[in-house]
C-alpha cells in the first residue's frame, strides 16, 4: 500500500493561523485591547468583505456604478478580482493620467464587455475629471468637447477610492440615483 497522502494543505492552514495570531497580538499591542475585541474587529471586518463582494457583483445583474471606499490600499485590487468573480476587468488609475483628454482615450479604447474597474478617485482634483466620475455616477452619456460620447449607463463600472482622502463633490455618494457604495 502506497503512503496516504494529506487532503490539506497543512502549510497553508499554518500560515494562515500565524497569520491570524499576529493580527491579534498587532492590534491588542497598537490599541491596547483585549484579544476577544481584536477578533470581533477582525470577524466584523471579514462580514463586511463578504456584503461588498456581494454589492460589487451586483455590476453584472443591475444598472448601477460600484463606488468601494477603503480604508488601507493593500489588497483592494485583489479584493476586486475576487469579488467579480474572475470576470475581465479593465483598470485604470486615475493618478497615471495626466488630464481628462488621457482618461478619455484610454475609456474610448477600453473594452466595453469588461467591467471597468476606476482607481485613486479620491485623486481627482481636476474640474474635467470630476465632470466625468459624476457621469459615471449618474450612468449617463457623457462627451467633453471634441470627442466621441460613451455611455456610462450600458457600462459595468466599479470605483474606488481612499476613505478620508475623497475631494467633498464625491462624499455623499447616495445622492446618485444609480451609484452604491460600499466600504472595506
């Protein structure tokens, strides 16, 4: 008879448990709680992944723009990927575009099959932006003087941006008819 072999992957469940500890033991240190509340904290955090992941889908069944707010960088974009599921998406972070005309043409050559998947929004200082961003809130037909017009309301678009950094014109989100927003 040949070696039984381990239906787990014991190192992985290891790392993850090493893991989990030093998130504890880091935020019982940087707070000074106690490690029941470090776990509540982690296991309310984890619930909220699970309701925006479930909020983020919703791009490919209802007319609507995704605007997740989060509070740390690291890993949102692999959060996103997750979320949708392996679904295509095409990204763009708005600190790489240098105005509203470079946003344009990179939008007009993006896939409209994909989810569009917009970074750094809190970033958006420029007036030209903002106008768009707002289009893509509102889910409608948008065209800057000079170019073609894309209509922001047949494509399936997730924003993201960085809690407490957001320019006021996008802080009150629910005022879209068409927009959610949701917090990690």
């Amino acid at each position: 008879m040949g070696k039984k072999q381990n239906p787990f992957n014991t190192h992985s469940i290891e790392q993850a448990a090493e893991d989990y500890i030093r998130e504890i033991d880091f935020r019982m240190q940087q707070r000074g709680i106690t490690s029941a509340e470090a776990i509540a904290e982690i296991q309310a955090e984890e619930q909220m992944k699970e309701e925006a992941a479930i909020y983020v889908r919703l791009v490919f069944q209802l007319p609507l723009t995704v605007f997740v707010v989060y509070k740390k960088r690291k890993g949102v974009l692999d959060f996103i990927s997750q979320a949708l599921q392996g679904a295509s998406f095409e990204l763009v972070s708005l600190s790489e575009m240098s105005d509203m005309k470079a946003l344009w043409k990179w939008l007009l050559s993006a896939d409209p099959q994909k989810v569009w998947v917009i970074n750094e929004v809190e970033q958006v200082v420029d007036v030209a932006l903002q106008s768009v961003i707002h289009a893509m809130l509102q889910r409608e037909k948008y065209a800057p003087v000079g170019f073609p017009a894309i209509d922001f309301g047949i494509i399936r678009l997730v924003l993201l941006g960085e809690a407490g950094c957001m320019p006021v014109c996008f802080e009150d989100i629910s005022s879209f008819e068409n927009a959610i927003e949701v917090t990690l």
